[in-house]
C-alpha cells in the first residue's frame, strides 16, 4: 500500500490519504471544489463545484499514476438531488465511454459547506 500526496490537490482535512494506491488500484477519497492553491471553495455554483471537484479527483489520480480515464467506480455525494442534472452535465466532459460504474447518493451534510463530493476507484495505468 503506498500513500499518494500532491499539492495539486487540497490537502486532507482529517486523518485520511488523498489517496491510495494498492494491489493495481487507486482508491481516492472524496474529493470537493476547493481551490488546492487558496483554501477556499470556489463558487456557490453547483457546476463549477463539480468542474473543480473533478480536477483535484484528476490531480491525486495522475499522482498516483493514473487518469479519469482509468477510473472504474465513482461515489457522488451532493447536499441537495435537484443538482443532481446540473452535476452530471459538468461530469460528463470529464468522463468517457465506457463510463465508470457510479452511485449517487443524497446526504445531509458534508464535512464542509460544499454542495458535491465525488470518491472514485481507478485502475494504475502502464
């Protein structure tokens, strides 16, 4: 198991990895629309939350060796379902066919005021 760790994506704010890599795997943790360069969230705006989402999932996924290209599985977590349209517009343009394997899931909260985070599974690239 060996730990993946870039400052192109917003450190943990708890005591968990960005990332994971293990047995040909890369397990990232839920990833959300913070600015890795400022601390901050980057919008109110359920769309580029999920644009800015997506980027740090990508930057702990070419850290680890892979791309969103690899990735198999995907979590969504949002605060609120009727974004749930508005997410997936965003999230199509970062995602490919065959598209990963995917949950969606409402929650009452996350750990910081955000409106959408997404964990995903990849397979390392060669």
């Amino acid at each position: 198991m060996k730990e993946i760790q870039t400052d192109a994506a917003p450190a943990s704010i708890g005591p968990f990895s960005q990332g994971i890599v293990d047995d040909g795997r890369i397990f990232v943790s839920g990833q959300g629309p913070v600015d890795p360069d400022t601390g901050d969230v980057v919008s109110d705006d359920i769309g580029e939350q999920t644009a800015r989402t997506l980027e740090n999932v990508a930057a702990v996924l070419e850290a680890g060796g892979s791309s969103l290209d690899s990735v198999v599985k995907t979590t969504v977590f949002v605060t609120d379902m009727s974004d749930y349209d508005a997410v997936n517009e965003v999230y199509q343009t970062y995602v490919s066919d065959p598209y990963p394997a995917r949950s969606a899931v409402e929650v009452a909260a996350l750990p910081i005021d955000i409106g959408v985070e997404i964990e995903v599974i990849a397979s390392v690239e060669s």
